[in-house]
C-alpha cells in the first residue's frame, strides 16, 4: 500500500474550516491523513479541535513581526512541517504571511481559502468588502500560495450570493458555511492527484 497523502494545517482562529476537513477525511471523502496542526496563537480554537481529535497539535510563536513570522519562527515551523512529512500545506485562517524560505520549501504543495471570489476583495475582511462595493454575487476562493497576497492560481470557487438585508455578519456566516464545502472538495482533489497546474490554470481531471 502507497504511503498516505498528509495534510499539514496551519491556522491562528477558531478552525471551522479545518473540523471540515478533519470530518470528511473521517467521513472517507477526503484520501488523507492529518499530520500536524500548527498555530501561531497559543490558544487557538484550531489546536483545541486538533487535540480533541488526538491528532498532533503545536503552538510555535510567531516572534517580533505582526504580519509575518520571524526568521526563527520561520525555520521552526518549516522543520517541524518536514519532520511530520507533510504532502500538502493546507491553510486554514492562518493570519500571517508565508515568506520566501517557507513557499520554497513547499512550492506549489502550500493552498488557502479565501472568503471571496478572487482577484475581488483581496486581504482582510473580505465579506465586508464585497458588501460594501455592493456587489450582488461574492462566495470564496481555495487556491495555490505564492509569493503575492492571494494571488495564487485558482484550485476552486464557490459562489454566495449578496441579499439585500446582509450585515457583514450574515454575509460572513453564509461564506464560511460555503468554504465548508468548498475546501474538502478541494483538498480531496489534490489528495486523489486530481488536478494538475498549466500556467495559471488549474486543472481538475473528469472523473
Ligand atoms: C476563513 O473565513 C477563511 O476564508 C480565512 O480565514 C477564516 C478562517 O476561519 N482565510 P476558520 O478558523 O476556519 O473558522
């Protein structure tokens, strides 16, 4: 039997995105393991959902940089994702941005899901954004990281609409229930050696 694909998430929230992941690889819809979780944030939801489910969890603080990791946290997580021998970088509300060393060590093997429809409303609160502009179609992006700001070749795309009673909270909660879908899905693809990368494009096997 060939070695399991392994998922190494990273996240600084509450991790709704990565208990969907975590439920459909328990479900048997996604061909994956998941070998580490790791948070920026010492008491992140996401590690708490990564322990109750008995799967290795670790805190790595992020240094002296607000956006980004130091060059020791850097290195730290980098190791620690190689030792987990991880297949793919996946994501989930991480809040700082990935640095030269880290996309090197994993290119084109790190994604991250968005909450638009990129290139609209790149950066933070995106649903507020899109709310805002006025637009009457949003949704949410799962896609490849490189070295811009979501700017990565599209895996995937789920659309939500815009109603015209929408708070940003209403609109925000109605995303993140897409992105539940959405991401799985995604995942799942990359798992089953699905899709390929053509330029920009990417692209999804028939099944
Ligand atoms: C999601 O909205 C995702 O689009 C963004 O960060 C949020 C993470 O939420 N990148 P959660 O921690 O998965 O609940």
């Amino acid at each position: 039997m060939s070695n399991p694909f392994r998922l190494g998430v990273l996240g600084s929230g509450k991790g709704s995105n990565f208990a969907a992941i975590a439920d459909a690889i328990d479900a048997g819809k996604i061909p994956a393991q998941v070998g580490l979780v790791l948070s920026d944030v010492e008491s992140a939801g996401i590690l708490l959902h990564a322990r109750e489910r008995e799967m290795a969890a670790q805190f790595i603080p992020p240094g002296k940089f607000r956006t980004k990791l130091d060059e020791d946290a850097e290195r730290a997580f980098v190791k620690a994702l190689q030792l987990a021998k991880v297949d793919l970088i996946v994501l989930a509300g991480f809040m700082r941005v990935l640095k030269g060393d880290f996309l090197r060590a994993f290119e084109g093997r790190i994604v991250n899901i968005h909450p638009s429809l990129l290139p609209s409303f790149p950066g933070l609160e995106s649903w507020k954004q899109a709310l805002d502009y006025g637009v009457k179609v949003t949704g949410c992006t799962v896609h490849f990281v490189d070295a811009g700001i979501d700017a990565g070749a599209i895996i995937g795309q789920q659309t939500v609409p815009v109603l015209d009673n929408d708070t940003p909270e209403t609109l925000h909660q109605r995303i993140h229930a897409a992105e539940h879908e959405l991401y799985p899905k995604c995942v799942a693809a990359i798992a089953r050696g699905e899709i390929s990368v053509v330029g920009r494009k990417v692209v999804w096997k028939e099944n």
